[in-house]
C-alpha cells in the first residue's frame, strides 16, 4: 500500500512538472516571438544564450578549434592551402 502511494506521488510530481515545463517552453516562445517582432534575430539569441551557458574557456577552446578548422579548409585567411 505504502509502495503504491509512493508511486503515485512520484507520478503525479513528474505529470505537474511536464506541465509546468509546457508553460515555460511557450513562454520562452512568446518571449523569441516579442523579440523578432521588435526586429531581432532569433538565432543570433539563441546562439548567444548557448554561449553564456559555458565557461568562457571553453567558449574559447571552441572558438581555437573552429578558427583552425576553417583556416585547414581554407574558408580563413592564412588558410593551409593559401
């Protein structure tokens, strides 16, 4: 009785939370939809917000590997092949 009490709980906090995530993510939504409405580009926002998720070393780390990659493609000046 006790295990199935449990259960259902658990069950019921998770089904509240994906309701909860439901209303975050139209929010979040609404939110892109206000700013390209104001002129913005959303995927420069949303590239933005994933970069300040990250350290800044490994922004930069990110930014060497790319920089050297596009370079070795020759898509950068002082390209390997120039």
């Amino acid at each position: 009785m006790v295990a199935r009490d449990q259960l259902r709980a658990f069950i019921e906090r998770v089904e509240r939370l994906e309701e909860e995530k439901a209303t975050v993510a139209d929010d979040i939504k609404a939110v892109y939809a206000e700013a390209k409405s104001m002129g913005f580009d959303n995927k420069a926002i949303r590239k933005i917000i994933k970069i300040r998720k990250k350290s800044i070393d490994d922004y930069n780390n990110e930014l060497a590997v790319l920089d050297t990659y596009l370079a070795a493609l020759g898509m950068l000046p002082g390209g390997f092949d120039e």
